[in-house]
C-alpha cells in the first residue's frame, strides 16, 4: 500500500513538473517565467525552482477541482509572487 502511494505521489509529480515545463517553454502565463527567473536569482536551483513553481499549480488544480470553476489566473500568480513561501490563498 504504502509503496502504491509512492508510486501516485512521484506520478503526479511528474504531471505537475510536466505543466511547469510547457508553461516555461511557451511563456505562457508569462508570470511562470518571471517566477522561475526570480527564483534561481535568489539561488534557489532550477530543479528546486520548477518544483516551488509546481506546487502553485497544483493548489490551483486543486481549487478548480473543489470549486468546479476555472482557472483562476489571479490566484495562481498571487500564489507564484509568495514563493518561495508557500502560505498560498485559496478559495
């Protein structure tokens, strides 16, 4: 059971990192950059960076699955601003 979790865990990791990656490829939303940028200039490493960044996507994931609304583009760049904290706002 426990290694089944991980398994679920390092996959949606892997889903959540995937979204940061085509987000920094196509600059869109151009905030996820701007954080990414921000980020390794406080040196914070490019690995650690794209992870922080994932995990603004999955609270903003997790909202829109709640709430049944859609993207919330003022939300999630509230949320990328916080990093690298991660005391993110919901709903």
């Amino acid at each position: 059971m426990e290694e089944e979790e991980s398994d679920e865990r390092a996959r949606l990791k892997a889903v959540y990192l995937g979204i940061v990656e085509n987000q920094l490829r196509a600059n869109k939303p151009l905030e996820t950059r701007q954080t990414f940028d921000r980020l390794v200039s406080q040196g914070i490493s490019k690995e650690d960076a794209r992870i922080l960044i994932a995990s603004a996507v999955a609270v903003e994931t997790f909202e829109i699955l709640k709430s049944k609304k859609e993207f919330n583009h003022e939300r999630f760049v509230r949320n990328l601003n916080k990093l690298p904290s991660q005391d993110f706002d919901e709903e």
